[in-house]
C-alpha cells in the first residue's frame, strides 16, 4: 500500500476555518465534503476523518464518484489525479509512485500522526452515545407504570405498550452507548420481555411465555441485574405451573432463589413450597412452608423494584400458602390463610392492592369452604370474583374457577351447587382471550 501525498498536501494547502492560518483537518475536511454534498444533492452523507486518513494513506485509491467529486470541489483540484486518486488497474500518479526505499524522519512523523488522528477518531467514537439518561429513566418509567396498572386496565393496549417498549429499548441497543446505558437499556428490554411473559400466560399460552422469558433471562445476564434474574425464573415458574409441570416449576422456583431478595424471595419461596405440594413430596412442602413463612416475615415492607406482578406481600403469598395446604389435604388450613389473605387486600389501599392475586385468593376460600361443606360461605366468597369485568378474566382465574366448579359438582343433590356451577360456567362464557380476539 502506497500513501497518497497529493491529497495530504491538497488538504494542507487548504486553510482552515476554525485557525486562520493552520491548514485544514481531516475533520474539517470531511464536514465540508458531507455539507457541499448536501447542498448539492439533499442527501446526507457520513464521511469521517477516519475515512480521509484511509485516503491520504492509499488504503482507497478511488473513492465513490461522489465523495471524488466533494473532494475536488472543496479543494479547488482540476481533476481526481491532481488528488491522488487512480481506478484499480491503472498506473497511480507520479507523487504516489515515489520509493520508499528508506524512512524518513518525516516519514516516521507522518506514520505517528496518522496513528494519533486515527485515535482522536476513536475517541469520538467511544463517548458518542444515542441515548442520555433521560431516555433510560423514561423507559424505566415506563415499565414501572405498565407493572403498575397491570389487570387494572385492559390487558391487549398494555400488552401493546409493552410490547412497543421491548422494540424501543432493543432499538437503542442497535446503536452506541456507554457500558453503563446499554446495562440499563438490556434491563428495561429485560423488564418489558418479562412483563409480555406473564401476560403471555395470563391469555392463555404459557408455551409461548417462555419464549418471552428465555430472551428476558439472555437480557437479566447481559445487564448483571439480580432482581431481573429473579423475576424472571418466577416468570418461567409460573409458565411452568400453568401447563401442569410442577417439577420444572419446582426447579425455576428453587434457581431464582439464588438471585432473589426483597419480595421476589418472598414469591419463590412459597411457590417452592406449592410445587413439592403438588408433587406429592409432603414432608419437604411442609418444610419449605415454614422457610416461605420466616422469607415472608423478614421480607415484608421491603421496597420492591417494580409493581404489580413484580412484587409480593404477604397477602399474596398466602395464595400460595393455601393453595399447598389444599394439596396437603388440609382444607382448615387453606381457609384460614385465605381469609387472612383477603383480610389483609381489603385493608390495602387501591395502589398497592393487586386485583389478580386477590381474586385468585378468594378462590382458594371458595375451594377451602367446598372441602369443608360450607356452601354457603362458598357462595359467599364467590360473588365478587363472578363480578370480575371480561377484560380480567384471564386464564389463571378461569382454570382456577374450573376446579371449583368440578368441586361443587361432587354436591350432587345441593341447588345451591347448581348454582355456583352455572354462575361459572356463565362467567367462563366471555373470556378475555375472546375480547382480545372480537
């Protein structure tokens, strides 16, 4: 490769606009070239001082017709020889051909500040960044609110929200920012992935969640966040839970325990307990119960990231606390941690009250009342659940609703049976994967 001395002496022949009297930069060069280029074409071009210094280096001998042509014009050459340029095959012009039979101290001069200009373009490079802090916040503002307002709004223009809020972040991710942003960006791309994975779930397909929450892991590890890592292995866990696969349910719930503080310990501890409930394994639920309880009390208050599903009060674990004390065959059990449970929501002001739990809750007191033969009392405890709007009526809460009705078909000769039965399957009529898809 052979330098091209006629465009570096071209371009410090050329004065320059910033210091009268010093000769042009490669920078300043290239500004000029993109500007007469967008004056004479309205199109924007990129050329870089990197890319002159290829240049004047010889690394391109004939550059785009348009950049030779930006070139002549803003340093008054008659022609592409008088700059050094030749097409590939032809014979290069007289300067470039000089021996090199031996280096200069001018020679070793050049070579150093080419090196220093290439370092100077690399600097640019690594402090420019497409994104500031605010566009961080906000997307982090952003993934606070949706968590926030999940099944308190329809569920398809938050799955919508969301989803565009995944795209956003992993388009700033195409571009260049600090190590630092791209942590925070790969955190709220983690955060809304999770958040898409437990809709997912909520609407019915739990296969597809884990897609979702296998991206949100990759997004966890790229942004070393713990907290993200935990919610995420709750996410599988509950994917796992809702397609009757307790075992690796048990297996995300038990990983995530590792990552896990605040109240995402809280959550991964009882739904451990629920999962070896569930797998027959007794002595080790009732275990694992005790280790949620002490999780639950050490944890309680404790400021979560997120809201909504991210996070879990005690009145939320208790969900799961009845629900393993049903599989053990306790109904007493079961009730009256449901009932603590929904003391505990009812006393919650609305911004901290999760109305998905809640109903799951009231559930486990309609299923501890029909183990128990209180009909009424199951009745009871029905009502508000059979008032939730169409757009609340996900999936969960549907199949949960499922075992109560097949529990209150065992009260064969009972009217009152009959009439929770019909009252869910009236209910089961409008889903809100059916309002999703009207």
């Amino acid at each position: 490769m052979q330098r091209n001395d006629l465009l570096q002496e071209a371009r410090e022949r050329t004065a320059s606009r910033t210091l009268p009297g010093e000769p042009m930069s490669r920078r300043e060069l290239a500004e000029a070239v993109n500007a007469w280029l967008w004056q004479s074409t309205g199109q924007r071009y990129d050329l870089d001082a990197h890319t002159i210094a290829r240049y004047e280096r010889g690394a391109v001998r004939w550059p785009n017709a348009h950049y030779r042509a930006a070139l002549r014009h803003v340093l008054r050459a008659v022609d592409d020889a008088a700059l050094g340029f030749a097409q590939p095959g032809t014979e290069m012009p007289a300067r470039m051909n000089r021996p090199q039979c031996r280096t200069s101290r001018t020679d070793v001069e050049v070579v150093l500040m080419d090196a220093a200009d290439e370092s100077s373009e690399l600097l640019a490079r690594v402090e420019a960044t497409n994104v500031g802090d605010m566009t961080v916040e906000q997307l982090h503002a952003d993934v606070r609110q949706i968590a926030t307002t999940y099944l308190k709004v329809p569920t398809l223009p938050l799955f919508a929200r969301t989803r565009a809020l995944r795209d956003r972040a992993f388009t700033l991710l195409d571009g260049r920012q600090r190590p630092t942003q791209a942590r925070e960006l790969y955190a709220a791309a983690g955060w809304s992935l999770t958040l898409l994975a437990w809709m997912t779930v909520d609407l019915g397909r739990p296969d597809i969640a884990e897609t979702h929450a296998r991206t949100a892991w990759a997004c966890a590890e790229n942004a070393d966040h713990n907290g993200l890592r935990a919610w995420v292995r709750a996410t599988q866990h509950t994917a796992s839970f809702w397609q009757d696969d307790f075992e690796r349910a048990a297996q995300y719930a038990a990983d995530g325990l590792t990552y896990a503080t605040g109240t995402a310990a809280t959550f991964l501890a009882s739904a451990y307990a629920l999962d070896l409930a569930r797998t027959g394994r007794a002595k080790q639920a009732r275990d694992a119960l005790v280790t949620a309880q002490r999780t639950a009390e050490v944890q309680d208050g404790h400021a979560d990231d997120l809201a909504g599903p991210f996070t879990c009060r005690v009145e939320r674990a208790e969900g799961f606390w009845s629900d393993a004390a049903l599989a053990l065959g306790e109904p007493g059990v079961t009730a009256d941690h449901a009932d603590r449970a929904v003391a505990r929501f009812e006393a919650s002001p609305d911004d901290r009250r999760n109305p998905g739990s809640e109903r799951m809750v009231r559930l486990q007191q309609v299923r501890a009342r029909l183990a128990l033969g209180e009909l009424e009392g199951a009745a009871d405890a029905l009502a508000p659940v059979l008032a939730t709007a169409p757009e609340h009526r996900v999936r969960p809460l549907l199949h949960r609703l499922a075992e109560v009705r097949k529990a209150a078909a065992g009260y064969t000769a009972e009217p009152l049976a009959t009439q929770i039965g019909d009252g869910i399957r009236e209910f089961a009529r409008h889903p809100v994967v059916a309002e999703l898809t009207s």
